[in-house]
C-alpha cells in the first residue's frame, strides 16, 4: 500500500496565525501595560502621601515648612537633597513669581529616602512652596497661607464657575466666583508635581530640567511646567498619552489641623481667643497704673482718687509712620472714629456719635510683642475703646470714675479677630452675616472698675 501524502501548512494559514497570536500579544501587552501604569500611578500617590506626612512631622518640630532643595545639584554635591539655605528666601532655588520658590523635595531634610522624592519612572518630583512660610516659628505658625490655584484645564482662570459670565473660571480649590477669594483659606501652600512617565518638565539626578511640554499640544502639562503659582489637574478631556501629571496640592488646613488634633499645635482659633485674652490682660495692667492728668466734674487733676485711663489705638498714623504699635493722638487726622448711631443701641450703647475710636492695638505703648496682637490667622487684633476713658494730651475729662462712663454703656473696650476670612461679619449693631467667623472680647466699664478696686486702686 502506499503511503497517504503529508500536507503541511500553507503561507496564508501561517500568516493568519502569526496574525492571531500577533493580535493576542498585543492584547495582552496593552493590559500589561496598562496595569503597569496603574500600579505606577498607584505607587507616586503613595509617594507623595509620604511626602505629606514627613512635610508634617517637620512642620510639628519646626514650626514652618521646609525649603526645596536646589534642583540643579548634582549626588556629587554636598548639599543634594538639602532644603535650601535661608529659609523666607531658599538661595539658588526657583523663583516662581514674588511669593513662591519652587525646588525639589528635600528629602534628606525630611528624613526620607531619596526614592519618594521621585516617581517610578525616576523624575523629581516639582515643589512648590510659598516663601513666607518656609520662615514662621511657634509663634505663627498658626497664621500659615496658601496661594496655589489648581484649575480643572486651561487656559486657567481664578475663581469657581459660576452664572453671570462666570463660566470661564475654573479653579478647583477657590473660595467663590470672586477671582483671586481666598478667604477660607484652602489654596494650596505647597503644591508637589509628578510629571510622570514623559518626564516633560521635570527635574532629573542630573540636575538638568527636561524638555518642556508644548504650550500648542500639551497646554495642561505646559502650565504645570511654568514657575508660577498655578497648576492645572484636569477631570476630563485629557487621555494619558497627553495628559499624565499628577498634582498633589496640600493646604494649610491639611498640615495644621491633624497636629492641632494630636496636640503638637493649637487651632488657630484657639490661639485668638489666648491672644484676646492677652491683649485684654495687657489693658488691664495700663489702666491700674495710669491715672488721669486731665480735669473734670467726673476727674479732678491732681484730686486723690484720681480717674485711670486707657490707651488709644494705633491708627495708622501719620502715613510715614504707619503701624508702629504707638497709640495715636485723638486728634491725629484720619483717626477712625466709631459712630454707633447709624444701628440703635449698638453693643448696649445709646444712639451718639463718634464715642468710641478704633484702630490696631498699640502693642508697644502696652508692652507686648507685635506677635501677641495677632491672631491665629495673622490679622492685626482690632482694638475699639470709649473715647473719654482712653489717653489724649490735649482733652479733659478723661478717665473711668464710678459714673464714667454712665451705666447705660456696656462695653467700654471691644477686642476684635475677623476669623479666617480676614473680613469683618460682625455690623455695629451685633448683627452677624452668615455665616461668621468672627471673634470678639467685649470688657464692660463695670468690670474696669471692679478690676481696678479690686488691685487697689479707688476710684472717685
């Protein structure tokens, strides 16, 4: 019998199946690669969380944020992986704008490997960090502020979408429609920046910048790479061979209040309320130990008991001199003066004009450190008191006595914190706007005068 003749493979069948298994192997690198991607994406988050938190262990031992370190060093240098020398001014880093450098993440400052400095793909991480915090200490730390607007895509515009020709703006962390509101505090103070898997922009181990992304083709990833204090995070619109930083942004809220809760910080309303108390503290040691030299019906000059008296404000002037903590001369031209009868009965005082003046408090003229009459958000403290028990040189009839001034006046002295916001809630009249984050002291003429009986001083 003879043997059945064997048929092999024709070229189109091996075609097709190199094809196939061609296909499937594509297949399978897409997912590869995709899950690589993923885990990478994954993996710079986790860095930067990292970051985070030893940016915060720094800020608990320190008081004030670290300076980048300079960028362009190289592992040969000294100082690579360094903060920056001179903290407020962080020598030979970038300049981003009058208010911010920008740098790497110092990682030997921080006490962290050199690896979470970087993502997986080995850029540096961008770090941009505003000047002014990089110098706080335990005094005012509390009174930390960003300024780093992130956007959802470009061109970037400040201030939150909104109707009435609003829909332009387009930043993520504003406070309202308002461009430029930060008065609830929640623009970022530092801002870290993954460049991710092109690189374009960032910062290599060579100290050498790489090649910046194109503002035609790649306009979010462009923004990202300019050394200013805007980055874009887009939601949508962007895919990743286009698109692929990662912006991590950090607000003073999210360094401040997880110490404040561990303890290592108070909040930064709780540090008003201690100032307020100071500040009062402070008002009433000047008014035991100054007596009036002015005479009255109500004060007698060189009469014993003599009335006492409270400083007035720092007003501000004259201009050339501005805020020197010196309290100011009632007749000292542009001296505020507090007119409660445009509201009836403000704060318990009758309808009048002009009886109260306001101002700063004149720290030095009461003893104090600038610092102490600031509050936790780093606003001066604002200062209101009743003209005729406050000190002039040129009035009679100042002074506190048993009956001024008369009973009917239930605040003598009004210490005032405008909160975070940095912007009066509060009318003459006790009518808060909603909602308010206001803080005020009120100190009564009868708490002076029992103050002052009760340290030994009579009154007449």
């Amino acid at each position: 019998m003879l043997a059945r003749s064997q048929r092999g493979f024709t070229l189109i069948e091996v075609a097709i199946a190199l094809l196939l298994v061609g296909l499937a192997l594509a297949s399978t690198m897409v997912v590869v690669t995709t899950q690589i991607e993923a885990r990478n994406t994954r993996e710079t988050q986790r860095r930067m969380e990292i970051v985070k938190a030893s940016l915060a262990s720094f800020v608990a031992k320190n008081s004030r944020l670290p300076c980048p370190a300079v960028p362009t060093l190289t592992n040969t240098s000294a100082n690579y992986g360094v903060e920056a020398s001179t903290p407020g001014t962080c020598t030979s880093t970038v300049a981003a704008g009058a208010s911010n450098v920008i740098g790497v993440v110092p990682w030997v400052t921080l006490g962290i490997e050199s690896s979470y400095a970087a993502d997986p793909y080995g850029h540096f991480f961008t770090y941009n960090v505003v000047k002014a915090e990089t110098n706080r200490n335990s005094n005012t730390i509390t009174s930390m502020r960003g300024n780093i607007s992130v956007h959802s895509g470009t061109p970037v515009s400040l201030g939150l979408t909104g109707a009435g020709g609003l829909s332009t703006q387009n930043q993520i962390n504003a406070c309202s429609t308002t461009q430029g509101d930060n008065g609830c505090n929640i623009a970022a103070v530092v801002v870290i920046v993954s460049h991710d898997r092109n690189g374009a922009g960032a910062y290599q181990t060579s100290g050498v910048q790489s090649t910046l992304p194109s503002a035609t083709t790649n306009p979010a990833e462009w923004q990202n790479a300019q050394a200013d204090t805007k980055y874009v995070n887009p939601s949508t619109g962007y895919v990743k061979d286009v698109y692929d930083d990662i912006v991590f942004a950090i607000t003073p809220e999210d360094l401040l209040f997880p110490l404040a809760q561990q303890g290592a910080f108070k909040t930064s309303r709780a540090v008003t309320n201690d100032r307020l108390q100071l500040v009062k503290n402070a008002l009433l040691s000047f008014i035991v130990n100054n007596s009036s030299g002015f005479g009255s019906s109500a004060c007698n000059a060189g009469s014993t008991p003599q009335c006492r008296y409270l400083p007035l404000p720092d007003s501000g002037l004259p201009v050339a001199t501005g805020y020197d903590g010196v309290t100011d001369a009632l007749a000292t031209t542009g001296v505020i003066l507090w007119d409660p009868s445009a509201t009836t009965n403000a704060i318990g005082w009758p309808s009048s004009t002009n009886l109260y003046v306001r101002g700063q408090v004149p720290y030095s003229t009461l003893g104090m450190q600038q610092w102490e009459t600031l509050d936790g958000w780093g606003s001066a403290i604002q200062y209101i008191v009743y003209q005729t028990i406050a000190n002039t040189t040129t009035a009679s009839g100042i002074g506190i006595s048993t009956t001024t001034p008369a009973s009917t006046y239930s605040v003598a002295i009004r210490l005032w914190s405008y909160g975070v916001d940095k912007t009066a809630n509060m009318s003459v009249g006790n009518t808060y706007s909603s909602p308010s984050d206001d803080i005020v002291l009120d100190i009564s003429p009868a708490e002076l005068r029992g103050y002052l009986i009760n340290s030994g001083r009579a009154i007449p």
